[in-house]
C-alpha cells in the first residue's frame, strides 16, 4: 500500500532565491532516505516532476525538487550546487537521512546527477550514495560539472565508486536509449555498479507526464504507458536510496 505523502512547496534554498519542493512520506518514525531530484533544460521546471516525485515519496523516500536555470550564465552549476548545498545541511530537519542521499536527474538533470557522480571533484568534492539519471545523454559536457561523463569515467581512476542507476524510455524521440546503453555498458566495462531499467514509454512518459505543445511544457499523463513507466522510475528512484520496493524490477 503507498506511503500518505506530505508536499511543502515553494523552499527557499540558497542564494540565488530559487524555491523547492519537497515529497515527504507521512508519519515515518526515524530518518528515511532522501532523493535530490533535478528537472530537465525548461528553466524553473520543479512542477514537471511532482508526478514521479510523488510516486517515489510513496515508497518511502523524501524527495526534494528544485528549479534551476540552464539558461543561466553559467549553465546552471550554481543553482545545481545551492540545492546540493541545502539538501546536506536540511534534510535531517525534513525528515531525511544526511547519509543516504541520492542524486537524480531526468533529461538534462540525469546528466548532470551522472556528471557529479563520475567527477565529484569538480562538484566540491561531494559523493551521493548513488545517482540516477532518468532518459539522459552522457556525451556532451554536465552542466553540474562542465565535463563529460562518459569521458569521466574514463579518467576516474582508483576513486571510490558512486553506484549509478540510469532509466530510459525505448521510444524516446528526444533523447535516444542508446546514450544511457552507451553509458551503462561503459560503467560495467570499467567493474563499476551500474544497473538500466529500459520502459516501453517516451521522454515525457518516463516521470509520468506527457508534452502538450501549446502549453510547451510536460503535464500530468494518466496513458497507461507513462503511468507505468512512471511507477518504474519510481521505483528505481527508491531503490538507489535502498528502500525495498515490492516487485520485480527488469533490468540490463
């Protein structure tokens, strides 16, 4: 049965003024695990993930989604770092655990979460107990680092390694399945944990939405393929946390 989720809008996190959601599930007894999750390149685009924030609160998680700006003069990096920043220092106050923390992103956000992951130096230095990056690209530089994941990975050397979850639609328009192929088969080439969960949605479907044009932005979806798909996101969202999700989970 899911979680009752409780959702505190409009945060301020850090200096730039940008505001944050968070997805907390209702009448936990101690610290549960925590998800910062990033959207994609629409600036200031939270509201577009509350489907799937939401679905990973009710398995268990707090889950926190800030805006950002990628149009921003530096990309974006400095709001990506103010919301890392904050999660560390908060997120025992909203009901999270300091020391299991995820780093998540979709689309632009799932590169730049991959980004820290494999080149955690030039985000301060900072290790995530484990990314996902949800229907990304990791060919072209991180917006959270400046340099390439997939390339990354390639210099990483003895560091310790941040576990990496990656989830992509196969009938993703937008952002091909195989750039996160591309990457999973390169992390387990380099012995390093590594799962994908491949769902038969597209870019939007994946967090449970779908794009309506004339709105130009990603809404709510109730198509059985995204809300499916949806739900996988989710549940793996609450898995690199390490909370236990009933059900079996398909992978590569």
């Amino acid at each position: 049965m899911a979680t009752e989720v409780v959702v505190r809008e409009g945060l301020t996190y850090g200096p730039s003024g940008k505001l944050l959601d968070v997805y907390q599930p209702a009448g936990a007894s101690e610290p549960v695990p925590a998800v910062l999750l990033w959207h994609g390149r629409g600036p200031d685009e939270r509201d577009v993930l509350a489907p799937v924030a939401r679905a990973a609160a009710e398995r268990g998680v707090v889950v926190l989604v800030p805006d950002w700006r990628p149009d921003a003069p530096d990309g974006g990096r400095a709001h990506l770092r103010e919301s890392a920043d904050f999660v560390r220092r908060n997120v025992t106050g909203l009901g999270g655990d300091p020391e299991r923390i995820v780093l998540a992103g979709w689309s632009l956000g799932g590169k730049a979460a991959v980004g820290v992951a494999l080149n955690p130096e030039a985000f301060g230095g900072w290790r995530p107990r484990a990314a996902v990056g949800i229907a990304g690209a990791y060919g072209t530089a991180a917006p959270s680092t400046g340099t390439v994941p997939i390339e990354d990975l390639q210099n990483s050397g003895s560091l310790p390694a941040v576990p990496v979850w990656l989830v992509h639609g196969t009938a993703d328009p937008a952002v091909d399945v195989e750039r996160s192929r591309e990457l999973h088969t390169a992390l387990i080439g380099h012995g390093r944990p590594a799962s994908l969960d491949e769902v038969a949605t597209d870019h939007a479907g994946v967090i449970m939405t779908e794009f309506v044009p004339e709105r130009q932005r990603c809404l709510p979806s109730t198509a059985g393929h995204a809300v499916e798909a949806g739900a996988r996101t989710a549940d793996v969202l609450a898995r690199a946390a390490g909370t236990t999700v009933p059900g079996p989970t398909s992978r590569r």
